[in-house]
C-alpha cells in the first residue's frame, strides 16, 4: 500500500516521471465507502496541469513512436509480471476505495492484466497488409502508426480494468497517454502508474491528472490531444463525444446502461436465479453490465418467490469480508438519488416486493442499501428507463419472448442482454433480435473480454470504434496506404 502511505494527505499527479503537486489549492476527500474514513484526498487539478501533462506526452512521442515496435511490447511483459506479482495488493486497493467484495476486486484485477496480454501482442496486431500486383506491376501497402498523445477519462467502477483498456494498448502502438481517473477512486491510478514506471516505460508516455471538470474539459480542447478515451455515465459521455469531435479528435465514449435479462419458462430456474442475484446486487449493482431488468416471460411466481428468497439471504456489508456479496454504494450522495428513485418506483404504481432501505441503519457507518426489488414494472416507468446504477432490481412481465424483445427494443441503452433457456429457437431469435452489443446466453455478467470488442449499442456507446480487440487497435492507430510501381 506504499501508494496510499506516501500520499495520505493529498494525491499527487505523475508527469514525466515525477510524482508532483498540482497547481490547485482544492482538494476532494477520498472517502472509504464501507466505512467514509478517509484514505487520503484528491487535487481538483487545473488545466494548467493538463497542459503539463500533455506537453510531456507529446515531447516523449517523438521518441516513443520511433521505439521498435517489440522493444515497446517487452516493457508491457514486465508490466504483466509487475502486476500479476502485485495482484492481491491491487485488489485489496479497488476493495478500498471503491468498495466491492474482495473476489470480484481480485476478478478485476485479472481482467486489467489480461488488457496487458492483448497489448503486449503489439508485434502482430500491428502489422499491416500488402498486395503484389493491385494493378500492372503495381503493388500496394498498408502501414500502421500511432495517433499521438491520447487522453482517457475513467470511472468509479472499475478503477483498474477501465485505465487497462485504455493506456497499454495505445503505448504499446505508440502513442502517449494522459489518464484523467475518478475523483472517487484515484488511489489506484498512481499505484498502476507507478509499476508502469517500474516496468521500464519512459518518462512521460504515461501520465496521470487528478480532478474532475476542469481536468476533462482541458483534455478536451486541448490541441495537442489527437484521441479520447471515455468511460462513464450516459449525459457525460455525450457530451465527451459532442464536445471531444467537435475539436477535431478522434472519440471512442462508453456509457451508461440498463440491462435486461429474460427468464422463459423452461430456464433452469436454479441458475436463473443464482445468475440473476449476482449479476444485479454484485458489486452493488455498479457494473455497466449489471442485470437491472428482469423480463419474466409466462406466470413464474416460483421464480419471483425463489429470488426474493436469495436476496433476503444475501450477506451485506465490507468488501474485505469473504462471506459479503453486497457491499456500499459508491458515496452518500448517490445512494439519496437512489432513494428518489425507489420513491419514484412507488409513486407510479411499481409493487415493491423486497424493500432494501430497511437494512440503511444496520450498517449505518457505510453508504449501504439492501436488495431492492420491484415487481410488475412497466416499460414507461422510470426506474424502467432510467440507470439507477444500485442494488434496485426492476421485473417486467412479458407473455412471450417477442414482448420481451420489444421491451428490450424500447430501452434507448443497449449495452447487454441474457436470456435463460434451454430452447434453442428462442437462443437464435434472441440473438437475432435483441438490440444490445454484448449478449449472454445463460451468463450473468456476459462483459466481453480484452480480445474482442466492448461492444455497447444505442446510447450505451457514442463513437465507431470501441474499446479492446481490434476496435482498440483500430482506434490507437491511423493508416498509410504506399502505392508503388515497379515498371521502371
Ligand atoms: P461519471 O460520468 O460520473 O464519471 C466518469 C468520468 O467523467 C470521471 O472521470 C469524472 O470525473 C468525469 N465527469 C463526471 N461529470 C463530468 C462533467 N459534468 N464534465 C466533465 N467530466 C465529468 O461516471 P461514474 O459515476 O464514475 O461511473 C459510472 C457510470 O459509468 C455508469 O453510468 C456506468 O454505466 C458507466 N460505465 C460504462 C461502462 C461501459 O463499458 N459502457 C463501463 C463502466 C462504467
């Protein structure tokens, strides 16, 4: 934990390889969830700071995008073993300061390294393509390159495997970085930051600003900044994207979600609900790929009674507790909006069949809220439509899979989907029709690995090239067509 004993008082930004102050007085407090003792406090940075950071990035592109493309990959192997020998620690870290259980925070941080696998594959991923002979004694060439200096911008949830996505594989193509982590999970960042540096990366290709507007927005307009990286909530990523394409950059901008899962009636009901418990109140329901909708096709109260059962078992509490499932909300302030949400749920007619408010003062310390769950929700209403981004659980009845679709349809988010079945003309319509970009077939959490595309739809993603598999790759390089003629 040297990061956190190093800077208990307030974070420091990492620019060309030093660890710095930022040039702002304000600061944020960085609060436990499970208890709000405070771990230490962020600068709310400047974008004086930003244009520090960039103004390293760039000047230590010049050298880094001449670096042999295997020399670069190398550092990304030691970075792996860096972080495989360091992976408890991580995961001891994530639990702190955002929270969740410790085996999903373990989990996380096995995801973030497998980012670091894909990347180091930079050699071949990298390689363009050729033609002999396109045309009479013509031939044809493709060359990648590196964009430049790219910016990401991260959330909460994932302080670990989201910056992963983003930074190894835009080096390891050349380009240089500028994370800008959340305010309400910072400590993380310096400490990958730091094994970054220990793994042989070169000043200034990977940087870190602290802070919140004033450090996206400098990301933004800045013009030295060829690429943005955006993960976060559904209003900020499109503004991210308006504002970011508007300067000229390229923008990849993931967001928000609501994610529907269909139980028909054959399912085993076992793993449907098992499944179902997991995906909606792990990681109190803060995952871009929770389950937060329900589609119970046919009458199924067996179902709707075998669930309500697990999650009046469920044990609640600190993450670092091997038994706990369902551990705080991110901060105060967003359970409250939470708890507007569930008034609202009320107000319009939702059922509501587990009331997860009564377990706020058992743990009163913690920012806690037990599994809630609504039954017979409408498609209209708002805890329906809207990312309540809680361990708040929305079941919609539907008197057949082609309902179940429309609801799915109706939702303007369409980041992932499950069906429970073992019917295999369902399976198909399913995947045919249901209009999200990640699907799980008898999976809870069906996120997709670092291999392939993290492929959200509708106002789940703003851009055309996601993140990881060859999206990433395609996005962290630009192209160069040679054509040559050999007739002389
Ligand atoms: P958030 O939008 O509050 O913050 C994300 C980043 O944007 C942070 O770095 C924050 O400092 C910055 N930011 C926030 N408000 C801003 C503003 N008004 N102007 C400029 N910058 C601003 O998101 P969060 O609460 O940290 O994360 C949770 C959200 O992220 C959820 O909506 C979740 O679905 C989404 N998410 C999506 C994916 C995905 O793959 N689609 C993955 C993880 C999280």
């Amino acid at each position: 934990m040297s990061v956190i004993k190093k800077d208990t008082a307030i974070l420091k930004n990492f620019i060309n390889g030093e660890w710095v102050n930022s040039n702002s007085i304000q600061a944020l407090d960085v609060p436990n969830p499970a208890t709000n003792e405070l771990l230490t406090k962020v600068p709310v940075s400047t974008k004086e700071d930003v244009d520090l950071a960039v103004v390293a990035a760039k000047a230590a592109f010049k050298e880094w995008k001449n670096v042999p493309v295997p020399k670069r990959a190398r550092i990304l192997f030691k970075y792996h073993y860096l972080l495989t020998e360091n992976h408890e620690e991580l995961a001891r870290l994530i639990v702190l300061e955002n929270g969740k259980a410790y085996k999903e925070a373990y989990g996380e941080v096995q995801r973030g390294i497998e980012c670091v696998e894909f990347a180091s594959g930079a050699p071949t991923l990298m390689m363009g393509e050729t033609l002999s002979g396109i045309a009479e004694e013509i031939d044809s060439e493709m060359f990648r390159y590196p964009v430049g200096v790219v910016g990401g911008i991260t959330p909460f949830n994932f302080p670990m495997m989201v910056p992963l996505w983003m930074f190894p594989l835009a080096v390891a193509c050349g380009n240089t970085f500028v994370l800008k982590p959340s305010e309400r999970t910072p400590i993380l960042a310096n400490r990958l930051a730091e094994l970054f540096a220990e793994a042989g990366a070169p000043k200034g290709v990977l940087n870190v600003v602290h802070g919140s507007h004033d450090v996206v927005n400098g990301l933004l307009e800045h013009k030295d900044i060829a690429a943005i990286s955006f993960v976060g909530s559904q209003p900020v990523a499109k503004y991210v994207y308006q504002r970011a394409a508007a300067e000229g950059k390229r923008v990849q901008a993931l967001s928000g979600a609501k994610n529907h899962h269909i139980v028909m009636p054959d399912a085993d009901m076992d793993r449907a609900v098992q499944n179902i418990i997991s995906s909606t109140f792990g990681s109190a329901g803060q995952r871009c790929m929770a389950c937060s909708a329900v589609v119970v096709v046919g009458e199924n109260d067996r179902f709707v009674s075998a669930l309500k059962k697990k999650a009046d078992e469920l044990i609640i509490g600190n993450g670092m507790d091997d038994e706990v499932l369902l551990t705080p909300i991110i901060r105060r302030e967003h359970r409250e909006k939470v708890l507007g949400f569930i008034e609202k749920g009320l107000e319009e007619g939702a059922d509501l069949i587990r009331d997860g408010r009564r377990e706020i003062d058992e743990l009163p310390e913690g920012n806690f809220l037990g599994p809630t769950i609504f039954d017979h929700v409408t498609p209209e209403m708002t805890i329906a439509r809207e990312e309540i981004f809680a361990p708040v659980l929305s079941l919609l009845r539907a008197n057949d899979l082609d309902e179940g679709l429309e609801y799915i349809r109706k939702s303007r988010f369409g980041n992932g989907a499950t069906i429970y079945t073992n019917n295999a003309k369902a399976i198909r319509q399913f995947r045919e029709e249901a209009d999200a970009g990640m699907l799980g077939i008898n999976v809870g959490v069906p996120a997709t690995m670092a291999f392939f595309p993290f492929s959200g739809w509708k106002d789940s993603f703003y851009g055309d090239m996601h993140v990881n598999g060859k999206d990433g790759l395609n996005f962290y390089t630009r192209k160069k067509m040679i054509t040559s003629r050999f007739d002389g």
